[in-house]
C-alpha cells in the first residue's frame, strides 16, 4: 500500500488521542473494559479512514447500539464541525 501525505498525519493525530485517553484513564483508574470499549470504538473510524485512503469503501459506523453520547463529548464533536475544512 502506498502512504499518502496524509497518511502520517492522520496516524499521528490517532496515536496523539490514544495517548491522551492513556492519561485521563490512568489518572481516573478507568476500568479495564471501558478502556477496552473506547480503544475499539476509537479503531473503527481509524481503520475505515485507512480503507479509504487506500481507495476502499466501507462503512466506518459503529455498532447500532448508541446510548446518549455524554455533553463533553458534543460540545468537542460540536466544536470540531465549526472548524474549517481545508
């Protein structure tokens, strides 16, 4: 598969999050399988992006099961759809 410029980008932006995630979970002794969930549910968005810049097509949802997502979690996703496409 070739890379393509956005490619390293995009993988350090995911590595960056999980990074991230890594601390808030240790600071707050997260149980392992909400850890477990999160990761999963952050991988599937990631794996869909890497299908597609290889030039596949499939779906990047998640399971149909979709409780309320929590309000930090729509404000961030409120605040990242404001932002500017370049």
């Amino acid at each position: 598969m070739q890379k393509t410029s956005f490619e390293t980008p995009v993988r350090q932006c995911f590595r960056a999050q999980v990074e991230a995630l890594g601390r808030v979970f240790a600071r707050y002794q997260v149980p392992d399988g909400v850890v477990w969930e999160v990761l999963r549910e952050l991988d599937l968005p990631y794996q869909g992006l890497r299908r597609a810049l290889a030039g596949a097509t499939f779906p990047m949802a998640s399971p149909a099961r979709k409780p309320a997502p929590h309000p930090a979690v729509l404000q961030m996703l409120g605040k990242l759809d404001l932002e500017p496409a370049e």
